[in-house]
C-alpha cells in the first residue's frame, strides 16, 4: 500500500451546476483551485450529481473542505417564520436575481452534510460567499432572504451598502470594518492605517447572516451591519489542525484586471492558513491510523505471554468438550487466564456468561451488571433532556463531546503505549 504520509491533504469542494448548449456542466472557480494547489493541497470535487450526498462516505479521507458559490439556499432549511416579504417582493427578487435565486436542493443536501461533517470531526472547514451562509445555517442560525428588501431599504443613506453591482461586477467594492484580534485582523493589520480598522472588499450576494449561530464569532462588518466574516474560535489553530470559518466577501479575487496580485497582501492568507491547517489535519489522521510496530518481548515477557495463550486455549477446548470437572488439573491452568481478564478487561454480557459457563469466577459480576442497569437509567433520563434542546444546543453539546471525546483518546493512546508491560507485572 502506498505510504499516506507521502500523499498530499485532500480538499473537497463541491461544483456549481449551470447550462451550456443545452447541457448541464458543472464547475468550480479557478482561483480556489488554483490558492489549494499553491499552498500544498489536492482540490478533490464533489459533483452537484443527484444521491452524491450519500456518498460522502466514499470521499474519504477528508482532511479540508471548501465550499464556496452557488445559488440561494433553501429558506425551508433555516425559516422558522413565514417571511415578511410579499409575493411581488419576492417576484421582484426573482427577476433581478435570476442567476441565484433558482434552488438546488441536490447542492443544499451535500453541502449541508459535508458541512455537518466538518463540525462533527472538527475536519477544517473554510466558506466563501454561499459557504459561508451553509456554515451558519447548518449550526442554526438564519439569513436575510434579500438584503435589500429587508435591510438596506430600512436604513438611513449614509449607512446602506450595495452588496452586488451586475454593471461593475468585479471591480465593486464596499467597506468593512474588522474586529480586532480577530484573525481577520492579523491578516490584514499591514495595510490598516492606525486606529482605521477598514478595508474595501469585493461583494456579489444579496443574502447575508441575519442571526450569526452561537458558536460562532464575528470578524467583520459592513457598514449596515451585515456580518462579512466569522469564525469559531475554539476551533481555530492551523498549526494543530483547526479551521471552521466563513467569509462573506470573495478574497481570493479581489485583484485589479485578473492579475496576480491581490488588493492587499493579507488576500491569500484565508487560503494559506486554511491549507495549513489541512496538512496538520492530516499528520494527525495519519498518525491515529497508523499500524503500530511490532513489540519485541525479552525472554521473562515471552514465557509469560505463552502462558496466557495457553491459558485461552484451554479455555476454548474446555469450553467446546465440556465436562471441565473431570481434568481439575487442567482447570487450575485456567487461573492465570482469569485472573488477566479480570483485572485488565471491561467485560461484556455475553463474555460474563461464558466464562461462567466454563467453571471460570468472575468476582465483580454483580457490581457488573448492577452498572449496567444504572448506566439504562443515566441515558434515559439524558434522552429526554435532549429531547427538550434546540438545534443550536445540540449541535454545541455534540461538538463539546467530540472535542472531549478527541482529547480523551489521545490521552488513553499515550497511557497505553507507555504502559504495555502493566498488564504482565501483577501476575
């Protein structure tokens, strides 16, 4: 098998589906593909293909996913409210938005899963544009189905913000402001000027977050308020492998006339530490797969290992034949085997009750399965506690546990490795 450590991170990015000579093509942006190679990764797309949300399982490894444009996403998926917007507003949306407001459910549901995933396994995640408003939707939070309709039209002049220029498409621009020590804020700090925590971004949307989910940390704002950039920080160290953020604005082509180089230098650097971030991702996925070498035992270590195994495999024949009263010689060889697996294993229902069939003592066996009734009531009470959460609590709760869950199994891996000789000292 080929060594993983010598394959680069995969990058998932799902595709955009449109028209050509009366076919459907799918397609993803150069620059995203182009910022993934630079900075040592392989893009891996997922096709807008109908039932590939449930082949994610296929895709793997996962070590990043990008997801980036796309048409609007599915109100049904984050309204809990019927929308204020009448039906010549919303006809009205339709027209001047044609290109995005079209739903594709098939790239709601893989791109929703993918980002589920991301949360679940703390996989890095990076949303630019669409991705991002999937990042906050998946964690429950909501967007504005029009900005104009619902914000910009409300606010006084000096404050609206056009988001989306067809006339100027590329060379549009709007201000935001960042949020300090935010990691917006280290990219670009070099071309702040001072206290002016501004800079001119590009903007193609006409959603935006409404309400940010509660996981989630802003980084920048326009001047109406809609949100530009967010992050986790509690899931946020490239060097260790953690990534989960969403951009509104389009870094990777803020450029002047399709050059090479960017409006700011601080650009590219969403791409780079994501990168970053996906490689260390993949050290340690690599690391917790792979085969440990084989132990060597000395001569004392060796004879006690034969021990057991002859120990099991008197077990095994006693136990296949029957009648283990008739060779009590035989049986008394079977002590050193107890005696292990009682002191050094966790035993199941079915492994109590053939060890007992055996002749075998288990000491702790009505503690054992007095735990295990408590254990029954511990997750009945537990169920109907989560029954009563929201989404957002859920999805909070799941990714604390797993971040928990994570650092206990490094923590195990490491008591076990530096103690594998424990299991033979007491005997």
């Amino acid at each position: 098998m080929e060594n993983l450590s010598q394959v680069l991170p995969r990058v998932l990015v799902v595709s955009r589906r449109t028209v050509r000579k009366n076919k459907f093509v799918d397609f993803v942006g150069e620059y995203h593909l182009d910022l993934i190679v630079r900075y040592g990764c392989v893009p891996v797309i997922v096709p807008r293909v109908t039932g590939v949300h449930m082949l994610l399982e296929s895709f793997k490894p996962i070590h990043g996913v990008l997801l980036c444009e796309g048409e609007d996403i599915d109100p049904s998926l984050y309204e809990s409210e019927i929308s204020s917007l009448s039906q010549e507003e919303l006809q009205e949306i339709r027209e001047t938005h044609a290109s995005d407001t079209s739903i594709d459910k098939e790239k709601d549901s893989i791109e929703l899963a993918l980002a589920k995933l991301c949360l679940e396994q703390n996989i890095p995640y990076l949303g630019i544009c669409r991705g991002s408003q999937i990042l906050n939707v998946a964690c429950g939070g909501t967007l504005y189905l029009d900005l104009e309709k619902e914000l910009t039209n409300k606010l006084p002049e000096e404050r609206r913000t056009k988001h989306i220029d067809y006339d100027n498409y590329d060379e549009h621009r709007h201000v935001v402001r960042i949020v300090e020590n935010s990691p917006l804020h280290s990219w670009f700090k070099d071309s702040l000027d001072g206290e002016n925590m501004e800079i001119l971004v590009n903007s193609y949307h006409h959603q935006g977050v409404k309400r940010l989910a509660q996981r989630f940390v802003p980084m920048a704002f326009a001047s109406d308020g809609v949100m530009e950039g967010f992050y986790d920080p509690d899931v946020y160290n490239p060097e260790e492998g953690k990534f989960i953020m969403g951009l509104q604005f389009h870094p990777e082509r803020m450029r002047s006339n399709d050059l090479d180089e960017f409006d700011y230098p601080g650009c590219p650097a969403a791409y780079q530490e994501f990168a970053k971030a996906v490689i260390a991702y993949q050290k340690k996925l690599n690391s917790s797969m792979s085969v440990p070498k084989t132990l060597v035992l000395d001569g004392e270590m060796e004879s006690k290992r034969k021990i057991l195994v002859r120990c099991f495999s008197l077990a095994r024949y006693l136990y296949t034949k029957g009648a283990p009263g008739k060779n009590p010689s035989k049986v008394s060889e079977l002590e050193v085997g107890a005696e292990f697996l009682e002191s050094n294993t966790a035993l199941s229902t079915e492994q109590e009750t053939r060890l007992k069939e055996m002749g075998a003592t288990v000491r702790n066996g009505g503690s054992y399965m007095k735990k295990l009734k408590i254990d029954e009531e511990k997750q009945r009470i537990v169920r109907n506690m989560m029954n009563k959460m929201n989404i957002e609590q859920l999805s909070e709760l799941m990714a604390f546990y797993h971040l928990m869950g994570n650092i206990c199994g490094e923590v195990l891996e490491q008591r076990l490795r530096g103690n594998v000789n424990e299991c033979f000292k007491d005997m």
